[in-house]
C-alpha cells in the first residue's frame, strides 16, 4: 500500500555544479523561469531559504488563471538538499529536491508528495506530477545552460 502513495520522484543530469543548481532553487525569483506552472513572485522572506521562512507566488496553467499561495521552507542542507511545503489553493505537498554530484555535472532528484486531504489522490496525482516535475527538470537544465558555471547570468555563447 505504501508504493501507491509514495512520493512522485522526477530525475535528471546538468552539466552544473551543486553549488551553481543549488544557488537556482534556492532563489525563487528563478521559479517563472523554470518551474511548470509558476507565474510570478509575489515576494521572499529574506531569510529563504532557511527553515521558517517563506515566498509568496502565483502559480497557474496561464497568467492570468492562477492561485495565489505561498511556500514555506522546511529543510535546507545547501549545496545538496531543499526541503519544501507547497500551498497552492487547496493542493498543499512536500517537495524535495536532491542535488547530488555526478560525472557530468550534478544529478537532480524533485520528489513532491501530496499531504493533507489530497494525500489521499496520491495513486491518481503521480503522472500528472511526474510529467510536471520532469518538464521543470528540462526547463530547469536549459536555464543553467543559460548560466556560467557559477550560476549567474553568462554572457551568451555565439
């Protein structure tokens, strides 16, 4: 019974160090850029990502169609873990998301966990959060191809 309502669990490789992927999705002003879904910030704690802390988004399928909500960080080990409570209208998960080195780069793991009454859809949310998650790992890649290797902005690559 448990592997049904297990976490949704997406995966890839970047060529980026932790530091530079952690420096990303530790700064949700990046979020529009790179997460399925995400519209806008609507303001960080200053203290994000330390536990406590928080941001305010709005998060829908088009700008204009969207909740606003906010989440609360619940754990943070940079340049390797980031721990997350997301709020988005009724729809409340965890999410992790694992920074780990590998040959290429880093290995990135986002899990997202429905809790509270959606926990109970779990079976029926995972492809739906697979495909959401695994898009954010793509557009998440391309946007440090964007970057140098120490996670700002690069100066172009013509």
């Amino acid at each position: 019974m448990a592997g049904l309502f297990a976490p949704s669990e997406a995966r890839t490789e970047v060529e980026a160090s932790p530091e530079a992927v952690y420096r990303v999705i530790s700064d949700p002003t990046t979020y529009p850029d790179w997460l399925v879904g995400a519209q806008r910030i609507r303001g960080v704690d200053p203290e994000f990502p330390k536990p406590g802390s928080s941001f305010d988004h709005s998060v829908g399928p088009a700008d204009g169609v969207t909740v606003d909500d906010s989440t609360e960080a619940i754990d943070a080990d940079p340049p390797h873990r980031l721990g997350l409570h997301v709020r988005a209208g009724i729809f409340h998960a965890n999410v992790e998301i694992l920074v780990l080195p590998s040959p290429k780069g880093s290995e990135i793991r986002f899990s997202e966990k429905p809790t509270g009454p959606a926990a109970a859809l779990t079976p029926v949310l995972r492809p739906v959060l697979h495909a959401r998650n695994a898009g954010s790992l793509r557009r998440l890649s391309a946007y440090l191809e964007e970057r140098d290797g120490n996670g700002t902005t690069g100066t172009g690559g013509s």
